[in-house]
C-alpha cells in the first residue's frame, strides 16, 4: 500500500456529481499542476478526451491511469502515478473508510434520468410484493427519493437502509458491501436494485435471503430475480471441491481499499493450528497467470470479494472467500451461506 510522504493527515476526498466546469474550477483553484485521470470500464473509450477537456480547462498536466479500475478501492497508488499532485476518479463515489494518499476528486457520474411514475406504473404492473427494499448504484442514487414516494403513492413499503463505514449513502451498494440492504432485510420482502447489469444484483443476492429484482431506470426494463439457491449451491461446491485441500495459498491486494492483511493473517493462523501450511501472497492486481505452477492445492482470496465469486473458473486452483475458507475447515457451516462482506 503505497504511503503519504509525510505524516499530515489524510486529505479529504472532494465530489461532484458530475464532470463539468464545477471540477475543473476545484482543480485549478486548488492549484493542482499534474493530474492522474482514472475512468472506469465502460468510459475507456472516452479517456483520452477526458484528459484533454480536463488538461485544456484547467491547464493541469494529465495522465491517464491504463491500468482496469473496478471500484474506489483501487484508485492510483503514488507508486503507480508518482508525480501527480492530485487525482480525478471517474464513475465511483469515495469509500469513506478508505484512505487517501493525495487529494482525489471523486466524479459520481451522477444520471439524472428517469420517470418515478412510470417505473412505479411497472413495478405495478409486475406485481412486487408491497414491502420493498431499496438499493441503487451511485449512479441512480438521486431516484431513491422520488421513486419511494411514488411507490409510496400507490401504497407499498418502502424502505432504505444505511450501511457501515464503507458506503458513503444510505441505498449505496458495494460490490462487497451490501450492508445498507442486509440492515432492512427483516422488514422487506423483496429488494429492487436500481442500475444496470448483472453485478450488483447478484452480489446482492448473495448477500440477503431476499429476492432481488432488477430496474433499469434509463430504459424502464425490469430484470425478474436471480435464483440464489443456483448462486449459493455452486459455492457450496467450491468449498467441498477445496475441504481436503493440506496446503493454502492466502491472497492479500495492495491496493488501499482491498487490503486486509490482519484478516490474512488471522485466516493463516486458523489453518495452521488445523493442520494446513498457508502461506500469504501479495499483489496489486491479480492476474490468475500469476498463480500457475505453484505448489498450493487452493486459495482463500481476502481482496475484493467478487474474484473468487464472479471469476474463479479463471484461476487454476479453487478460490474460495475468507468465510468459505472457514466452511471449508469446518469452522462455519455451509448454511447459511454467508457472503464475504467487506466493511
Ligand atoms: S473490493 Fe471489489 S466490489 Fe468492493 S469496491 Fe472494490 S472492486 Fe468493488
């Protein structure tokens, strides 16, 4: 993990709900000279003109950050972008827990769009049980509101939850985090997640007992519910293929929002007083090349959640989370299936 060259405290992250003249007058009132410009997958394309609005607008240096981004944990490192005095982070609201390692400005990519009336007509028209849960993408979070009045309106439940440190909003969803969501289960009988894609509602699924819907609020498409009993069984699977396993290879990221040495290291202890030899790899990005030919029957990954959950026919030896580890040993049941949630 890369560290701050003295011992000021962390800078804040600053947001803006979108790119524009509001960040580009932050980044040159606040004198910044060279900027590392990060974009996210889907934005890959557009990087280049990007940096050049950004470099023209604010007359900054910028560099754009090539290697894949997938959330606000892993941000460019000082090592990776050295002489850059700031940063600007495309797509991702900051994790408040995480911290900085120079001043980052954190554009949301804020989507203004969608009708609450007409997406609450389809809900209707779907027949979603009246107590619901509600998560969205960062991007969607400004339809919270008005599409729990309009539900509201036609006499359903409503609810939102508020997640631990790591989520900045309340109905934020983290590929890793879904606390906000697991804090209202008990009182919803069903989540809609607002955003695109399979990622989070499949994450979601995974994290709460519940059936997860999925509304695409742009285009007003309305995804039925993943079938979670699938999901869990086939982690199942994975932690009896890795039960006999005798020697343990323990995944750490360097990144700053995916590191979890303590865990990794209590996780080796646990194995070894149950008779296994574990030994503790790191990385920045994984690449499942860097695993071939290593003397080790499977791995417990305690980086980003969703490697060993979305990925891990990539790799050639089992993958399994940090609680499917404790499945495995026999230290935790396999039900219920517990998600690795990343606080
Ligand atoms: S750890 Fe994974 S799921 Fe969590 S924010 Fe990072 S990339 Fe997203």
């Amino acid at each position: 993990m890369s560290s701050r060259p003295d011992a000021s405290p962390p800078p804040a992250p600053a947001v803006f709900p979108t790119w524009g003249a509001e960040l580009f007058d932050a980044v040159r009132r606040d004198g910044r000279r060279r900027v590392v410009l990060q974009v996210p997958a889907g934005l890959v394309r557009n990087a280049h003109d990007l940096a050049a609005q950004l470099r023209e607008a604010t007359g900054a240096r910028v560099t754009v950050a090539a290697r894949a981004c997938f959330g606000a944990c892993d941000f460019p490192s000082v090592d990776e972008a050295p002489k850059a005095d700031a940063a600007v982070v495309l797509g991702h609201a900051p994790i408040p827990n995480v911290t900085l390692a120079r001043p980052t400005y954190f554009v949301e990519m804020r989507e203004p769009g969608g009708d609450p009336a007409a997406l609450a007509a389809t809900i209707d028209r779907a027949g979603l049980p009246s107590r619901l849960g509600l998560v969205a993408s960062v991007q969607h979070l400004g339809l919270v509101e008005p599409l729990t009045a309009a539900l509201a309106c036609g006499g359903r439940t409503v609810r939102v939850g508020t997640g631990d440190r790591r989520l900045a909003y309340p109905a934020q969803a983290l590929g890793c985090n879904y606390t906000g969501a697991e804090s209202i289960a008990a009182e919803v009988d069903a989540f809609l997640f607002l955003g695109t894609g399979r990622f989070h509602p499949l994450g979601l699924a995974f994290a709460v007992e519940r059936p997860v819907w999925s509304l695409d609020p742009l285009q007003n498409v309305l995804e039925p519910p993943i079938d979670r009993g699938a999901l869990v069984r086939r982690r199942q699977l994975a932690v009896a293929v890795a039960r006999d396993a005798r020697r343990w290879g323990i995944l750490v990221s360097s990144f700053a929002g995916q590191n979890r040495m303590p865990t990794a290291l209590a996780l080796q202890e646990r194995a070894q007083s149950r008779g296994r030899t574990a030994e503790i790899f790191v990385f920045d990005r994984l690449d499942p090349r860097d695993l071939e030919g290593r003397s080790v029957d499977a791995y417990v990954n305690t980086a980003c959640p969703r490697i060993a959950l979305d990925d891990g026919d990539l790799y050639p030896k089992p993958m399994l989370t940090p609680p499917e580890f404790l499945m495995a040993l026999g230290d935790l049941p396999l039900d219920p299936y517990r998600f690795d949630t990343y606080h």
